[in-house]
C-alpha cells in the first residue's frame, strides 16, 4: 500500500460528505463543518495546529519511556488531526492531497530558502503586473 493511499480515500470519504453531495450536517461531523462555512473548519485547523505545536512541546521536554511513548503518541493524533482538518478545507476549496503533492514534489531538491525567495520573486511579478 503507498503511503498515500489513506490521505486519497479519506480524501475521496470527505467528498461525499459533503452538504453538496447529500452530506447530512445532522449525522455527519464533516458535513456539518462544511456547512457551517470556512470559519468553522479553519478555525479548526488553526486550534490543531496549535495543538501539534503544544504537543510537541511536550515531547521535547519528556523524559522515562513511558512519559515519551506517550508524548510521541499525543503528538502523531494531534498531527492526525490537523492533517484530518485540512484535508476538509482543501475539500471545500476543490483541492485534494494530490495537489499539495504536486506541490512538495516540484520542492523537492530545492533548499527551503532557494524555494522561498523563488516564492518571493514571484509575489513580486505578480505585483508589478
């Protein structure tokens, strides 16, 4: 099984979840954040986030086995979840897993800051048109 399996039918599971689809708000977490509008679900991701970054946090400052098992653990369903959030995002704005792989794909072999000030020059073109 490739890795990205998982993210295209849970991608693929969140589409027909959608109100749009016959997504029922009243029975179906993701249509009902759907429906609420895009405040509802970025405010979401925005709380996950945060939430991997505590976690995180929590990690780096354990110490014993089990302490760190457990923050390893809190760490990877706090990611989960914020993967799992934006995945309903990228739904409401027609976008899907594959894109944000096409994406980190044409990164790939840059330096971060090659690519960003790549990003930069580009924000600047697009301003002077």
């Amino acid at each position: 099984m490739r890795d990205t399996d998982t993210l295209t039918r849970l991608a693929g599971v969140i589409e027909t979840r959608k109100p749009s689809a016959g997504g029922d708000p009243s029975t179906s977490y993701v249509a009902r954040l759907l429906d609420k509008g895009p405040d509802s679900f970025l405010k979401k991701v925005g709380e996950e986030a945060t939430e991997v970054v505590l976690a995180a946090k929590d990690l780096q400052a354990a110490s014993g086995d089990e302490a760190l098992a457990r923050c390893r653990q809190n760490l990877v369903g706090e990611m989960a979840d914020l993967w799992f959030h934006s995945l309903v995002a990228l739904s409401h704005y027609n976008l899907s897993p594959e894109d944000v792989l096409q994406e980190l794909s044409r990164r790939e072999g840059l330096s971060g800051l090659e690519e960003k000030a790549l990003r930069k020059a580009q924000a600047r073109e697009a301003g002077e048109d």
